[in-house]
C-alpha cells in the first residue's frame, strides 16, 4: 500500500486484539499512526459459540467430523451455542458493556446480517463524504461483506477464501455501486495466498 501511494483518512477494525495490532503495524508501515480509528464488534470474527478455543481434533471428537463440516462450511448452520453461564460469553466481556444483542452462536449467515448493519450505518456516510476508509477485519467478516458488496450466492461465498495479508481495494461510484474490487499483488503471490487459506479452510473443515 505504501509503494502504491494509499493514504487514508480513518482506520476501522473489530474489537478483537489480534485486528487491533494488525491495524497497528499497517499504519506504522504506512507512516499514518496519526489515523482515528473506530473499533465496532460487528466486524468480528464470527462466533464459533462452544466451539470456541477448541482444537480440530478436539471439535471432531466431541461432534463428529460431519457435523464439524456442516458448522464451519455450512452458510446458514450454527454450531452450538455457549452455555448462559460461560464465562466466555461476549456480554460478560467489559469490551462489550452497554452493547446488546451480542451472539452466542452465529453462522456465516448471522454474520453477514451484523456487517451490513454496519455498512449502512457506519460505511455509507463515510463513503458518501469521500471518507478514504482502511478497514482491518477477519476471514468471514470481510468474506460477508464481499458477499454483500458483489452480490455472490452462498454457493459462491462458500468457495470464496480471502488471502490472509494481502490488501483488498474497492472501488466505488457516487451511488456507491461497486467499480471494481482487486488485489495489491501480482498473480502468483495471490494464487499462493489464495491456496493457503484453501488449504487450511480444508484441514479445519476435515
């Protein structure tokens, strides 16, 4: 990004450490520390619910490794919800307090439902004032909004796995149709990236 001249006017991410330091190093490489940045839980990972902070081989022997697919590669399938008194829940978080509705469970599809909530509210006025928006989020939180943003099917979002550390451009018109989406990578690096993510999606899934 920085060889390709971006300058950016705000920086956005999840509430999830991990995106929070991602973001960090981006705007030191870039020399823009100085950004605002607004963090909103809606572009955080999906929720796995109990499933969380299990392992493979964990999940596949508690579950099966059937079901395990269905959960992680099925569009509208949750896995099983956390326990009302888990202490991992969201809303006994203080990073959450005051925010309501936070999920237990989600499926691709729940998310999805959170990251156009937040284009609608967040993203749209922001584009509409020209606002240039560096935006630091999750595998299924920005494969949602790619969703939303090129219309794709749930066949389609199924097979679509974003390269994890590799810049993702929209371009947008005045009515905030979509000009063009690319990568900031040429075609080799992108296959390879592409077929990393592939390859562990699978190895998760089996």
């Amino acid at each position: 990004m920085r060889d390709a001249g971006f300058r950016f006017d705000i920086a956005m991410t999840s509430y999830l450490k991990r995106s929070i330091r991602t973001l960090w190093l981006i705007q030191e490489m870039l020399d823009q520390m100085y950004l605002p940045i607004r963090t909103d839980w809606r572009l955080n990972e999906r929720h796995y619910g109990a499933l969380q902070g299990l392992n493979k081989k964990e999940t596949a022997e508690q579950h099966g490794d059937e079901q395990v697919l269905a959960w992680r590669r099925g569009y509208a399938v949750r896995p099983p919800a956390l326990a009302a008194d888990d202490t991992s829940r969201p809303d006994a978080d203080p990073r959450y307090a005051g925010i309501n509705g936070l999920p237990d469970t989600e499926s691709l599809a729940d998310t999805l439902l959170r990251v156009t909530e937040w284009w609608d509210e967040t993203l749209v006025p922001l584009l509409r004032s020209d606002s240039r928006l560096l935006i630091v989020a999750h595998g299924n939180s920005l494969r949602a909004m790619v969703k939303f943003l090129d219309q794709m099917s749930e066949d389609e979002i199924l097979e679509f796995n974003i390269p994890t550390g590799i810049p993702m451009v929209y371009e947008f018109e005045d009515n905030l149709s979509v000009i063009r989406r690319y990568y900031l990578a040429d075609d080799d690096k992108l296959q390879s990236a592409v077929d990393e993510v592939r390859n562990q999606a699978s190895t998760k899934a089996s």
